[in-house]
C-alpha cells in the first residue's frame, strides 16, 4: 500500500508487501525489502539497502549525506538488515570514502526516539538504542549492546558485544565485550551478568568472564600482562577469548 501523497523516484526498488504511509520522500538508488514499514513523513535518500520486515515511524531520516565536513558529495551507502524498529525522528547516515564507504545496521535492532547513527559506523544485532543515544562517525557497536538514553559514544570507538553503557554516559575508549560502563567520562561498573544469564551463557562461561574481568580490571596488572595470563583460558573458552581479542586488537586503548 503507496499513499497517494508519498513521493518515490523512479530508480527506488520495492518488495512485496511494502506499506509506505503519508508525505513519504523514497529517493534514488534506494531499495526496501518485503514486509517493510514507513508511517509518515519517512526521508529514506540512497543509495541505500534496507532488508525485510523493518519498520520506520514518523519523521526519520535515513540514508541522507553525513556531516562529515571531508564529504563531498561522494555515492557512498547505506546498508540495513531485517526486522529493524527505527523510532521517530532517528537519523541514520551515509558513509565515506575515508573510511570503507558504508554505513552497515544489522538485524533485530531497535533505536528509539531521537538516536542517532553517523556515517561510517557499524551496528550489529540485536542492539538497543535507548532514547537521545548517539553514536559519532566511524563508531562500531557489537552485537546485544545496550545504550542507555542519552549516552553518547566518541568517533572511532568500538562497544563490544553483550556490554551496557548507563544512561548519560560518554564513551571516549573502547568497552570490551560484557562489561557495564557509566559516567562521563564512562569507567568499567562491573560485567553485565544479568544480560549474559538472560541469552544463555552457562554458568561456566559466566565464571571464566567474571575471572577474566579481574585479571584486567582488580589485580593491578598492565593489559599485556593480563592478556599473558589470560591466553590459555582464552584457547579453552570462546567467551574469554571474545574478551581478549577485543582488547588485543583495540586502538583507541579500553576504559580501565
């Protein structure tokens, strides 16, 4: 279903089953999968890549240029996964050529009123962006993170998986998998065990988490020598070396 005051280029590919509501604006090189939403007064601009069963609600804007002030103009991409929930007045960007070119959002995600996501950043599944987050250019977020309302993450920064940032928080580093962070500037508050028990994690990966947590976090060792410790536990249990391979491989250093 097209309301009659919805305006589509006439490059933009439809699914099936597409309902697109009131004063829409589809524009060029946009693509939206089957069983797709748009309320009203939704601006998808492409080029842009939107999977099945998403649902965008009054007054987001998606896909338009960044405000990078290096972008000129460049056909750079969006690329969204299925069964995304976009909340009013969301604005998700473009990327850039000084970076790979594409914003990418996963699948199963949900960014509530007033978010954010700028150009360059990757988003994975199952994510939740509480209301007024934000997350600035080049930002990467892993998979069932949690970003309490308000909270805003640096360029360049990475969340790890499974980790909850409190509301209000700024985020200048780099928060490894599982841990819940806050404040500004936010400091490590503990694991997210709470979230870890909910998807699943046996009781054995939760101790071996919990005493890698504190091999980084309470004994007063550098990182390398944490990670030292930590690399056989890290060849025994996938979740501890989910851990430490996030922090190995981080460049802007880990809160601490």
């Amino acid at each position: 279903m097209i309301h009659p005051t919805a305006v589509i280029d006439a490059s933009a590919r439809l699914g099936q089953n597409v309902k697109i509501g009131p004063f829409c604006l589809i524009g060029a090189n946009v693509e939206i999968g089957d069983d797709t939403v748009l309320e009203s007064h939704v601006v998808l601009k492409g080029p842009t890549k939107i999977g099945k069963a998403n649902h965008f609600y009054q007054f987001t804007s998606i896909g338009e240029d960044c405000q990078d002030k290096k972008y000129k103009g460049e056909a750079t991409e969006l690329v969204i996964g299925d069964n995304n929930v976009f909340r009013e007045n969301c604005t998700v960007h473009r990327g850039t050529v000084q970076d790979q070119g594409v914003t990418r959002i996963g699948s199963h995600n949900l960014f509530m009123n007033n978010t954010h996501v700028a150009h360059d950043c990757v988003i994975g599944d199952n994510v939740i962006f509480a209301s007024g987050a934000q997350a600035a250019g080049h930002v990467h977020v892993g998979d069932w993170v949690i970003l309490g309302g308000m909270s805003g993450i640096h360029q360049f920064c990475h969340i790890g998986a499974h980790s909850f940032i409190g509301g209000g928080s700024i985020v200048v580093k780099d928060v490894p998998p599982y841990l819940m962070a806050h404040g500004s500037h936010a400091v490590p508050a503990g694991l997210n065990v709470e979230g870890l028990k909910r998807r699943g994690f046996s009781a054995d990966a939760i101790l071996e988490v919990r005493r890698a947590y504190k091999e980084v976090y309470r004994k007063g060792l550098t990182v390398q020598e944490a990670l030292e410790v930590l690399a056989d536990k890290a060849a025994e249990f996938a979740e501890v070396k989910l851990f430490t391979d996030f922090i190995a491989n981080s460049s802007r250093g880990i809160i601490r």
